[in-house]
C-alpha cells in the first residue's frame, strides 16, 4: 500500500510537511515510532494519526502523520 509521512503540527495536529512515500503492508499504528533517513538527515517521528483512503476500483493509500521527536 503506497503510505505517505508527513509531520504533524504540534498544536493542530494538522498535516505539515511530506517527508517520503513509500510502499508497505506493515500495520502502522497511532504511537509507533520510525526513524526516517531524508535528505536534510534522520527524523524520527512518533505516529499520532492513521488515516487510510479508498480509492475509485478499490486503490488503498495511507497517509501517516506523526509528531518530531
């Protein structure tokens, strides 16, 4: 499933800045934390928001957002 990160704003919680896209099937879940290699150097975020979307024919996307530690 194509899984999109993005940094969570600390006082909305809205969607802030995209980090990277990748394709997985892990089950991400809403307090796991990821180290994320980038071109400005290593993130690491802890997942506060799982969003997934159906797609028209069925397509799965997800978005993860997460607060920087």
């Amino acid at each position: 499933m194509e899984t999109s990160f993005f940094e969570a704003d600390e006082f909305s919680g809205g969607k802030g800045r995209h980090y990277l896209t990748i394709d997985s099937d892990y089950r991400w879940e809403k307090g796991d934390e990821v180290w994320l290699e980038t071109d400005d150097g290593p993130v690491k975020l802890r997942l506060t928001w799982v969003v997934v979307k159906v797609g028209a024919g069925g397509t799965l996307t997800r978005e993860l957002l997460g607060l920087r530690l």
